[in-house]
C-alpha cells in the first residue's frame, strides 16, 4: 500500500487496527489472570507439581494449536469473520473456566480460551499489517502489542482487586473476561475485510476497491485502482507453486521462527505467570508479591509506549539490539541476586527486564513476522512464527515450577540470560530492517525470487 494510500491521521484506520488490536487486550489478560489464581487452585484441588504444571499450562497448549491451524481461517474465510469468532471462543471459554467443578473440566475451558489467543496471534497482526501504509504499519501493527501489556495490567489489577472475595476469588478472577469478550465481538461487526485479501485471496476487485476508497477518502479513482492493481500485481509475481516449505522461503522462515524462538526462551511467559511466586520467593508477603505483580504491568504498558514510539524511528533490528542489552543486563543480576541472596534488588532486575521485553521483542515480534512472507504466504508465515512462540510458550510453562524445584533460581534465571547473548549474535547476523519498506518490497529485500 503506497503512503498516499492512507492517511497516517485516517480516523477509520485507527479506529479499525485498533479494534482488531482488540483481540491482543483478550489475549493478555486471558494469559495472565491465571497468575493470581494458580496457588489457590493448586489448594483446592490438591494437586501435584506436575498436574499444576499441567493446569497452568492449559491455555498454552490451546494457543499452541489456534497458532497452528490459524492460518486456515484467516486464509479461507477472511481476517474479519475469524476475528469475530475469536470473541465468540473467548467468551465461551472465560465463562467456562469460571464454573469449572474440577480440575479436568477448567483445563478444557482454560485449552478453548488458548485456542482463541492462537488464533488472534496469526488473524490480528496480518490484519493490520494489511491496512497500514509502511511509515506507519510499525505503530499500527504495534497497537496488537500494546493491547496484550494492557489486558496484562487490567488482569493484574484485577486479580488484586478481587483476591479478597474468599474461596471463590478465582472463580470471578477468572470470569470477568467475559465483559471485554463481548465487547470486542460486537465491534469486530464494524470493521471491513481487508483489502488485500479480498483482491488477492478472494479474487474480489470491487469490495477490495471500495474498502480502499473508506481507507483513503482522499484519493481520485484512479490513484484507488492504481493501488489495487499493484496489489494484485505483487501478488501475482511472488504466486509460487513450490508451496511453503520451499528453500525460496527458508530466509523468512527462519527469521520468524527463530524471533519466535529467543522470544519465549527470554522467560517473559514463565515470568508473567508465576510473577507472585517469584516475588515471594525473595521474602515479600503474598499479598506484597501480587501488589509487585501489579508494578509488572504497569512497567510493562509504560515501555511498550516507548516501543511503540520508537519502532517506525529507529526500526524493528535497532530495538532488538536496545533489548537484548536489557535482557543480558537485568537478568544476569537477577541470577547474581538469588545467588548471593542479595533480594533487594529482584523485583528492580524485573521490572528492567520487563522494560527490555517491553522496547524489544514485544514491540517487534508479531509486526516483523506479518511484514516478512508474501501474500501468498502471509498467513502461514503468521502460523508458523505464532506456534513457534506458542510451543515453547506451553513448554516453559509446564516444566517452570519443576525447574525451580530441580534447580536454584539463580540457575534458571543464568540460563535465560545466556539464550539472550545468543539471540544479540542473531540480530547482528541474520536479521534485517524492514522500516518503511513497503509490504510488497520485502520479499525482495530478503532475496525471495518470483
């Protein structure tokens, strides 16, 4: 899409990535709200270190397998229809989760609300990445981000809000969700499908044409078909017949799998679930441990503003670099904390690591895999990085409260820390700047022939 083609101003373009930025608001809160829970529900059910890892670990699972088949909905039946139903599988499984009788039965409610966060990884990102123009898309697409850290601290505050509510706490900890579902269904009926994949997927000019000219009211007819028809001649030169597992896409496929990869192998999930836990671990009370939880979502909204600021500026591969060093920074202290028992300063190494996840891999990961397949592809390359982040998501999840009854904190923490170092080396040998560079010049910049 050409810079004239939309407005950086367009109110509807706001308004419509911010709706389906949306579904990142349900993704955070869905993913962090088990944190205030998890203690209590491992009590009530008496359950083991590994069923607890299990039960905890639901979710993730259920968001390992919407990663993997979401591409097909997107693809088949549109971003719009499967950003709607998305809210619909939200909805069922926060009310679900909140009247499970056992362990057995959340668990399957906690796996359909995981399907739809998998689901929202791969349809929302590519969604806005479609109907942004390149100097802007970064901040666009970055709004996904924005709205998981803040569905984070809403879940945060939540949860501390409601822990008081006696043995039935979780129960409304974890229904509450069902508001912002509703919410967020009943706006996904306002926005239009996105005009790449009604010219390039659907074959359909005429809509595509008409959402075009609600992007950019501006423009003349003939600068709208101009724009169209270089959609749909970019999505013809790059068509291929190899399919997706082919070695003329292995530069895109490594870069998402692998950003996907380092992403999860930082520690921000096991760190975002089992924030309370860790807290206490270093002598603060329970109730002080939730109340730093608190501070986690805070800090976490307030830099991925700085992310978000940044990423159209300074570009996705100077902000990796800015977060590796914050990644190798605070986590290496914190290792040397639990180490020499100097606790003091454990909830500060956070808070600086949440801040370096926040400017780096949060404000880069799902905008750099939307902008690096071509359209042919975009949706599967979606899938794939969304189920590499996922996998190792539900991995480190299930075996984090073994980790740490296996091994001293300071050993785990040392072991995020040095996948850190390993993920600068990549940003400095592998990955590239797609700044400003229009969607269907990517795949020339990353050497992908027709």
């Amino acid at each position: 899409m050409s810079e004239k083609s939309c407005s950086p101003g367009s109110s509807r373009l706001f308004v419509w990535s911010l709706v389906s930025a949306l579904a990142g608001f349900l993704f955070g809160f869905d993913t962090v709200v088990i944190s205030g829970a998890e203690k209590q529900l491992q009590t009530l059910w008496g359950l083991s270190a590994a069923m607890h890892g299990l039960a905890m670990s639901a979710a993730l699972w259920g968001t390992v397998l919407g990663s993997l088949v979401g591409s097909w909905p997107t693809d088949k039946f549109g971003r719009k229809k499967t950003l709607l139903w998305i809210g619909i599988l939200f909805l069922v499984g926060s009310l679900w989760s909140a009247v499970a009788a056992e362990v057995y039965s959340f668990m399957a409610a906690r796996f359909l609300g995981g399907v739809a966060i998998g689901i929202s990884t791969v349809a929302a990102p590519l969604y806005i990445s479609e109907i942004s123009p390149p100097r802007n898309r970064g901040r666009l697409a970055g709004m996904f981000q924005f709205n998981i850290v803040f569905g984070i601290l809403v879940a945060f505050l939540s949860n501390y809000l409601l822990e008081n509510l006696g043995e039935n706490a979780w129960r409304w900890m974890l229904g509450v969700m069902a508001v912002p579902s509703v919410i967020y269904t009943f706006a996904c009926l306002g926005i239009p499908e996105s005009p790449r994949w009604l010219i390039c997927r659907k074959g359909d000019f005429g809509r595509g044409l008409a959402v075009l000219k609600q992007i950019s009211p501006g423009s003349t007819d003939a600068e709208i078909s101009e724009i169209a028809n270089q959609m749909s001649a970019a999505s013809a030169a790059s068509h291929s017949t190899q399919g997706f597992w082919s070695g003329r896409l292995k530069t895109p496929i490594l870069l998402a799998f692998i950003i996907a990869f380092f992403n999860q192998l930082s520690g921000i999930n096991a760190i975002l679930y089992f924030a309370p836990r860790i807290f206490e671990m270093t002598g603060l009370g329970a109730k002080a441990a939730l109340l730093q939880s608190l501070g986690i979502g805070v800090t976490n909204l307030v830099f991925t503003f700085v992310g978000l600021w940044l990423i159209d500026r300074l570009g996705r591969r100077t902000l990796l670099y800015i977060g590796s060093f914050g990644y190798i920074l605070s986590l290496g202290l914190c290792s040397w904390a639990f180490f020499s028992h100097n606790f003091a300063i454990v909830p500060v190494c956070i808070f600086g690591f949440i801040a370096a996840h926040a400017i780096g891999q949060g404000a880069v990961i799902w905008v750099f895999i939307s902008e690096i397949f071509p359209d042919q592809y975009r949706a599967t390359g979606q899938s794939l990085g969304s189920f590499t982040h996922w996998i190792f998501a539900a991995l480190l999840t299930l075996f984090f409260p073994k980790m740490v009854e296996a091994f001293a904190p300071g050993y785990v923490f040392a072991f995020f820390c040095f996948m850190m170092v390993l993920q600068l080396l990549w940003v400095k040998l592998m990955v590239v700047e797609t700044k400003g560079v229009p969607l269907e010049d990517i795949a020339k910049k990353l050497g992908i022939k027709a």
